[in-house]
C-alpha cells in the first residue's frame, strides 16, 4: 500500500526545490560579479593556467555560494513552515551576501586586497576618506541601490516559487552539480601540481578570490617520495628571492651578449 504525503512533506519538498534553484541562479549571478576579480588581474598566459582559471572561477564561486544556502537558508525550509517568511529571509541573506561579494570585488580592483581582518585598517582608512569625499547624497543613493537590489531578489524569489513544478520536470540536477564538484575538484588538483612545481602562471592566482584556500600536499607527496622537501625549497629561495635579479655580469660578458643582439637586430632590419 503506497502512503501519500503529508502536506507539511509536500510543502518542505517544494520548499527544499524552491530552494536550489534560488541557489542556482544566484550562483549565476555571483559568477558575474566574480568576473571583476579575473578581469582586475593578469591573465595566466598559459593553457594550463587558464585551464585552472576557468575551474577555480567557476569551481569556488560556485562553492561558496551553495554553502552559504546550505548553512542560511536549506535550515529554514525544515524550521520555518510559512513559505513567506523563506522566501523574504532567504532574499535578505542573498542580496546581503552578493552586496558584500560586489563590494569585495570592488575593493580588489582598488586595492588589491579584499574583506578581511588583515585589511581592517585599510578598510577603515578607505572608509574614513570615502565619507569626507562622498555627501549625505551618494551614501542615499547607495542605500537606495541596495533597496533595488533586495526588490529583485524577492522578485526573483516569488518568480522561481510559482514557477517550481515547472522547473522540477528538467532534470539538471545531476548535469550542474557534477559541473561545478568538476570544476572544484580540478582545480584544487591542478593546484597541487603547481605548488609542488612552483608553476607561477597558478600560483600567482592564489589570492584572486576572497575566501580561497588552494589545496597544496608537499608532506603528503614527500612521504610518498614523490616530492623532494629540501629541492623544494631550495628552489622556492631562488625562485622568490629578489636579490637574484641583481645579478651583475662581468663587463666582457655583457660586451659579448650586446654584441650579438647588435647583430641579430642588424640581420631582422636587412630581411
């Protein structure tokens, strides 16, 4: 004998679908706001460092947006009963969590540095001058843009709940989440081999996203004798030591090399 649902299961199901695909489309959105972080940045100039690039964009934003549902709002759809409340409390957390995340990017582009406990006196002194420069005008202006952002997040709430059904009958479930654990994974994997390697194109991204702690296994893999320790870091000393590019040639050298490209230039121009 089959057992229908109780309406309080059918409304936490619906709820709980609800729910993903609000975390689905503010995922979108949140990969669009990251985009300053990549644009405000040099480009790897390697296949494999735009390969990691493209992973760990998609692969960390996507985390950390989906975690944030996870911890904030999947709790509330088991808790709270009146769909409402869900829907105008998931929408503040969003608009609040994304404001942050533009307001993060926004500060890297300008900085370089994002939220955090480090970077407290540089935000307070970027704070301090913003309000002697900005008047009573902007700062409401502000608000105000934050008022329109909240509005489309409720909107966009109300939009995916009547719409849930609908939406439930395409199965992507399955196709975005192994996307995204893909993107997670390789990354983190790619990561490994570029800090063992000290591959610069990856390493220098390792401070484009806020929150982001690449995966490294230097012990793990020197245990394994896959890794050298001592080579290590002997190479990340000459590798990251400035005083290696101070180097000065002896005179009959330098004569000798400038010599050379007197010649190979001399040999382009008669071509």
């Amino acid at each position: 004998m089959i057992l229908a649902e109780s309406p309080r299961r059918q409304r936490v199901t619906k709820l709980v679908n609800w729910g993903h695909w609000f975390a689905l489309a503010n995922i979108i959105i949140a990969i669009v706001i990251a985009s300053i972080f990549v644009f405000s940045s040099p480009m790897p100039g390697t296949g494999v460092g735009t390969l990691y690039l493209l992973a760990n964009w998609f692969g960390h934003i996507g985390f950390m947006t989906f975690f944030g549902f996870v911890i904030f709002i999947l709790p509330l759809c088991y808790v709270v009963s009146n769909q409402r409340i869900i829907k105008a409390s998931a929408s503040v957390i969003a608009a609040v969590g994304l404001a942050l995340l533009a307001f993060d990017a926004l500060l890297f582009n300008r900085t370089g540095f994002h939220i955090s406990f480090h970077a407290a006196d540089l935000l307070r002194s970027e704070a301090q001058a913003q309000i002697a420069i900005d008047n009573w005008q902007q700062w409401a202006f502000l608000f105000l843009l934050f008022v329109v952002w909240l509005g489309f997040q409720l909107v966009l709430a109300n939009a995916i709940w009547k719409r849930v059904e609908r939406f439930t009958r395409y199965k992507i479930g399955i196709p975005v989440t192994t996307f995204f654990v893909s993107c997670f994974v390789t990354s983190h994997a790619i990561h490994v081999w570029a800090d063992a390697k000290l591959y610069q194109p990856i390493i220098k991204q390792d401070n484009m996203f806020p929150l982001s702690y690449p995966a490294t296994a230097k012990t793990t893999m020197s245990r394994y004798g896959l890794l050298d320790l001592a080579a290590y870091e002997e190479r990340k000393q000459l590798q990251f030591n400035p005083d290696i590019h101070n180097i000065t040639y002896p005179a009959e050298l330098g004569l000798l090399l400038n010599r050379n490209q007197q010649k190979f230039d001399g040999y382009r121009a008669n071509r």
